[in-house]
C-alpha cells in the first residue's frame, strides 16, 4: 500500500477520534465541570432561558459527535470485511488520536477563536486555556500521525 491510499482502518479511526474526542469535550467541559456551553460566550447561561438556549446547542453538538462515532462505527464494520486489509492496533489507535486531535484544533481554532462561541475555561487566562487546547489538540495530531506512518512503514 502506497503512503498516500488510505487504509479503511484508519479512515473508520479518525471518524471515530472525531467524535468520541468530542464527546469528552461535550461530557466533560460542558456538562461535568460546566466550563462552557456551546454558544456561552454569546449567550451566557445567567438565567433559565438562556441555560435552555445553550442546553439546546450542547444537544446538537452531541448529535454531531454521535454522527461522527456511528459513521466511525459503520466504516470500522466495513472495514473488518476486507480479509485482504492488515489490521493493526497501533495504526487504529493512531487513527483515534489523530481524529481526536483535528477535532480539538479545528473546534478550537473556529469556536473558541474565529467565532468566539465559547472558550474553554470562563474569563480568567481563558487565551491560556484556550492555547493549551489547541496545543493538545497539536499533539494528539503528531501522536498519531507518527503511530501511522511508523506503523505503514513497518509492513
């Protein structure tokens, strides 16, 4: 296989890494240590109605991170039936991480700094947050970028 064709493995990781990735956002900074809400910097969530406004918006962002798991899920499945295919736990896991990387910068760099929807942690050193989510999200990139290439070139 080619550096450059795609192994179905590691497409069905990166949708997985995408929206598993966003589910810990969603689960953890939203709704356990309710950093943020979706929309919070544009709609602070001060009273019912705007908690209401914003708990609508968590909810859709959890439909897009479970569309993203389902298709991570049905392309894992397809996947699994091509007997041809090298399967390794080091390239899916490398898959996952690089998934779950691009969605912490790309979210990040669009939400949190183009749009200013929300910021990861309130109003105190939120750029620093916000900078070390994106720097998270860089390293989970590198992560598993490297584990794929290694791994691809180890066959």
């Amino acid at each position: 296989m080619s550096q450059l064709q795609r192994s179905p493995i590691v497409t069905a990781g990166i949708f997985l890494g995408v929206g598993l990735g966003s589910f810990i956002d969603g689960i953890l900074l939203h709704q356990v240590l309710q950093w943020h809400n979706m929309l919070s910097s544009r709609v602070p969530p001060t009273d019912l109605v705007s908690m209401k406004y914003n708990m609508i918006w968590d909810g859709l962002f959890h439909v897009f991170s479970w569309l993203m798991t389902a298709v991570g899920v049905g392309l894992l499945w397809r996947a699994g039936g091509q007997r041809e295919r090298v399967y390794s736990g080091r390239m899916f896991g490398g898959a996952l991480a690089l998934g779950w990387g691009l969605f912490n910068f790309v979210e990040g760099v669009i939400d949190h700094e183009l749009l200013g929807l929300h910021h990861v942690h309130g109003e105190v050193n939120q750029l620093a947050w916000d900078l070390g989510f994106l720097a998270l999200g860089a390293a989970l990139i590198g992560i598993g970028a490297v584990a794929i290439r290694g791994q691809r070139r180890q066959r």
